[in-house]
C-alpha cells in the first residue's frame, strides 16, 4: 500500500533518544511502524540516521518531529538540519495536551514517542530552520545576562540577611561583596559584548536603532526580542507572535456557573515576557499614550498589572511592526494605528 506521509517522532532526553517512525497509508490509516533508542550524542545520532533509512520509503518525504526540551534537541536538530532533513519542533505544552486526547493510561518515553509521531502525522507543522549565527549569540548572552542578575539578587539578599544578624560575621560579609562585585563584573562584559555584536553588523544596528526609538525600549530589551524571535523569523502576524510570548488572553467560560476571569496563558517565552516588563512601565511614566492607556485600563478593572501587561502586548506588537516596516517609530503614526485595538484590551 502507498505512503503517503511518514513522520519519525522523537522523544528528546538529556542523554536518549527514543524513536518512534510513523506513517499514513493510502486508504488513510495511521500507522505505528519502528521503534529505537539511542544515545543523544554524536554516534548516536549518526547510528539513529543509519536506522532510520532501512525503514522508511523514498515514496514520500521524511519529516522528523520533535518536542522542544530544553536544549538537549539542539544537536540532533543542527545534525538533521545538516543532512537536509525536514524538522520540526513542538512546544511541550501542546504535546502533552495533544497525549490526553489519546486516552493512554501509561505514561513511558515510548508513548511519548507515539504522540510525538501521531501528532506530526496529524497536523501540517511548521519546519525549524537553524537560526541565524548572530540571533543566536545574542541569545545566548543575554540569557547568560538573566541568570546573572537572578543570581546577584539571590546574593544581595543574602547580604541583606547576613548584615541584619545580631553579631555580623565580617569575613562572610566580605565574601559576599566579593561575590557581587564578580557578577557586576560579567554583566559588563556581557553588555560590551552585546554592543560589539551589535556594532559589527550594519542591518543589526540600523534594526536596533529603529526599535530603540520607541518609547521605554533600550538596546537590551531590543536585542533579548530580536534574540528569542530569531529576527521574527517565523513570525507571521501580531496574533503569532503574542502567542509565542505568552501574553495571549484565556477564557474559561461555560454557561452560566463558570465565569473564569481572563488571564494571560504564560504558555510562550518567558524571556520574552520578562525583557518587557520594564519597557512598559518605563512607557507608561515617560509616554502619554501608554499613560493613558494604563489609566482607563486600570479604571476599567482597577487591576495595575493586567494594564501593565496589555502595554506590553502593545509595544512587542509595536516593535514587530517597526522591525517590518524598517522604519523609525513616528508617535503620530503609530498612536493612531494602535488606537482602535487599544480599547479590547
């Protein structure tokens, strides 16, 4: 019988890979063919290549699937890629959503594997292509930078602690500056480095400079959005892209005995949310659009922080268009364009 499309999902762990490879036939049915495991390193993935070509077809394109696990899919996404390959990569969330729909009371890598496959099988996924080179070291050094300042604060607090005691002891406290005053260090270097990156490439300058020119928004916030969309790459309209941020709205409402207050679903990127924190309340103080924006929103509900949050959806929306458009941001322009959706939210 005819393949028609043949997916081989692949459970990512930090040190196996297990395998399952799919396929549906002509008359339509889905069906579950092999099943591996093998090392998540280098001759792993080359003997997982090796297995994989015995048991699939040239009949029909080769898709591989697989859920987004941290970093540990990384090297067998760069190899697929490397070899020409089909991928995809799927937010957890929407894996683990799609395995309660099958029923299946066991819980193991391999079932895993099967929803992975059963779930490329089904649906018509966007491919993952390796990100750009520079997106990707600004992504790592910014990252870098929050776990610094997360680790700093945690010191700081800890500093704070130990100079409260009744009998401080000074050496420890010493330390503790010493540790802090590290930490300060690498964070400079961190943001010279972003700089650096930044001034070497022309097209990145000129596209940080626009998205700097909105209110509240600094070259960090710039590059740390830049980093994580990979220069919006896969981004295809605004709706996408507060989605992949996780500042889309949800609802649970059922008749008239569930009314669940609206929430932002928090199911995107974190690093995302967490870099336009601060761009919005610097924009709420500074510009008077967002001012009152956040003043007849919190008038509204009387909640600060769900106003605070809608103008951040607003400038992520903002940047995307300015990062499209190539363009400085004009207040005359844009206030007026955001104007008539303002008042959803």
């Amino acid at each position: 019988m005819k393949t028609l499309k043949q997916v081989v999902g692949i459970d990512v762990g930090s040190k196996e890979l297990v395998v399952c490879i799919g396929k549906i036939l002509s008359n339509l049915d889905k069906k579950l063919c092999q099943y591996g495991n093998f090392r998540n390193t280098d001759k792993g993935l080359i003997k997982l290549q090796e297995w994989v070509q015995p048991h699939t077809s040239e009949e029909s394109p080769l898709h591989f699937v697989m859920e987004a696990t941290g970093v540990y899919h990384e090297k067998l996404a760069y190899f697929l890629e490397s070899k020409g390959y089909k991928i995809s990569i799927v937010l957890p969330n929407k894996i683990s959503n799609y395995f309660r729909t099958l029923e299946v009371k066991t819980v193991t890598d391999t079932t895993c594997s099967e929803a992975v496959t059963l779930f490329g099988l089904e649906r018509n996924l966007e491919l993952w292509h390796k990100p750009d080179p520079t997106y990707k070291r600004l992504k790592q050094l910014t990252r870098e930078r929050d776990q610094l300042v997360q680790e700093r604060t945690a010191v700081k607090n800890q500093l704070h602690a130990e100079q409260a005691e009744a009998e401080p002891n000074k050496n420890s406290i010493g330390r503790i500056k010493e540790r802090i005053a590290v930490l300060q260090r690498q964070e400079k270097e961190i943001i010279a480095e972003l700089k650096l990156i930044v001034k070497e490439s022309s097209a990145l300058k000129k596209h940080t400079d626009n998205l700097t020119s909105i209110p509240g928004v600094g070259l960090l916030t710039a590059v740390t959005v830049l980093a994580e969309t990979n220069g919006f790459e896969m981004i295809r309209n605004k709706k996408q892209l507060v989605s992949y941020a996780g500042l889309d709205i949800k609802e649970k409402q059922s008749g008239t005995s569930i009314q669940g207050k609206p929430t932002i679903s928090k199911r995107g990127n974190r690093y995302l949310r967490k870099s336009l924190h601060l761009p919005a309340l610097a924009a709420i103080r500074h510009e008077e659009h967002y001012a009152n924006t956040f003043t007849r929103l919190v008038a509204r509900h009387g909640i600060k922080m769900k106003a605070a949050v809608a103008v951040q959806r607003k400038l992520l929306e903002l940047m995307f268009i300015i990062y499209k458009t190539k363009q400085l941001y004009d207040p005359l322009y844009h206030v007026q364009k955001q104007s008539h959706t303002i008042q959803r939210n």
